[in-house]
C-alpha cells in the first residue's frame, strides 16, 4: 500500500531534550515536506525537500532540523525542544512532477513539550 | 506573502443538500490549487488538484473550480451524506511559485441526519 508513515504518533517531552519524528514514503517520491497544524494558524511549511541532499526552509524553520539523505527518509530534528514547539505535525511526500501531482500526507505526530 | 482565507469557516447542513466551499488566495501567480479533506485526528487527503490552466476539476460528487484571476477556487459537493463531515482544507503555491506551499485554515464541514 502506498503510504507516508510517521513514527511516533505521539510524545511527550520535556524542555531542551532533542527529538527526531521520522517519516518514510514508498513511492519512491522525490519531494518530501514538513508541516506543522496549530489551532487558528492552519498548516505551515516547516521544510522541504526536493531531491536527495537537497533541503529548503519553508515558512516557520526556526527550531528545527532535517536531513535526506535516502530518497524515502525525512526525518524532523528538534535538537532544543520548547513549549511553543507543541503542536500536531505532518509529513507529506509528492512525486517528481510536482507542480502536476497530488501531496500524499501521513497521520501526523502530536507532541507535547512541557 | 500568499495568504489563503476559506469562508466560512465552520458549516452545517441537513443530508441531501448541495453546498459550495470557497478558497481565496492574494497572488494569483500560481500553478495549481489542491483542495484537502482532513478527518480528526488524521492527515490530509487530497481531493482534487487543478492546473493553473484548468477552470474546474471533478472527481465523484466533487467539483473544484479555479479563477485565477479574481483569485478563487470553490468546492462545489453534490447531495451532501454525513460521511463527507470533515474539515475541508485548499493549498495554493507560496508567492512567486517555487515549491512552498500556503494553506488556507479550513472550513469544517457536518452533514446532519
């Protein structure tokens, strides 16, 4: 079955205590991406990737780190975790073509950080 | 800055009735617009992807239309079922194009019985 998978789907964590969600796609996607969804600011882009080795902030970076260097593997880095890093986050993948093909999201991480 | 607003952002409607969901975007430079449905506790699902050069877009009891230049998309679902109770999100390319997306914070859609 074609899937974007997150691990885990939930944490709880405390201030300054780094943490990785990792995320995989088996459709062998180029573009993969990292969103965050806060009650009353939507979904925000966090950081993409269009290609192994190649990485881009997206709108709200700040925080975090990425890494792929696998085509299926993207995983999010919180190397300092804060409280205003609490939210629910999504990993979503698309193919080559980006511009002409759907975002293939994953069940999302909700994390905690107290 | 591209900025998305989808009005209303929460509705509710009896089982049968056809209803209509908007999306507006401020730069009208993009390349397509996809139309997301989000169950709680669930990622996205896409629904629908139009090209810029597409007017509209249907898929089922769906259909999605794109103005470009007015810079509108709607969702029109035909003959509503309490199944399609979710949150409808639209997602257009951030300001200048290039690989960001821009989510607009949804309309959360109940069907009733």
């Amino acid at each position: 079955e074609a899937q974007v998978t997150q691990n885990p789907r939930y944490l709880i964590t405390v201030t300054g205590k780094k943490l990785t969600v990792t995320c995989s796609q088996n459709m062998n996607h180029e573009y993969m991406s990292w969103y965050r969804q806060d009650p009353g600011l939507g979904l925000r882009q966090i950081y993409y990737s269009m290609n192994v080795e190649v990485t881009d902030k997206g709108d709200v970076p700040e925080g975090y780190k990425v890494s792929r260097k696998e085509k299926r593997n993207f995983p999010l880095i919180l190397e300092s975790p804060s409280p205003n890093q609490t939210s629910l986050y999504f990993c979503a993948s698309s193919s080559n073509n980006y511009r002409n093909s759907p975002l293939h999201f994953g069940n999302g991480t909700r994390l905690t950080v107290t | 800055k591209q900025e998305v607003t989808q009005i209303p952002a929460a509705l509710s409607v009896p089982e049968g009735e056809n209803l209509v969901l908007n999306c507006s975007f401020t730069d009208s430079a993009i390349y397509n617009l996809q139309w997301f449905r989000q169950d709680p506790g669930k990622g996205l699902t896409s629904l629908l992807l139009i090209q810029s050069s597409q007017r509209e877009q249907t898929s089922g009891r769906l259909n999605a239309s794109l103005d470009k230049s007015s810079g509108r998309s709607t969702l029109y679902i035909a003959a509503s079922q309490p199944g399609d109770s979710a949150t409808y999100l639209c997602a257009v390319p951030g300001t200048g194009g290039g690989n960001k997306l821009t989510f607009g914070t949804g309309t959360q859609l109940k069907v009733e019985l």
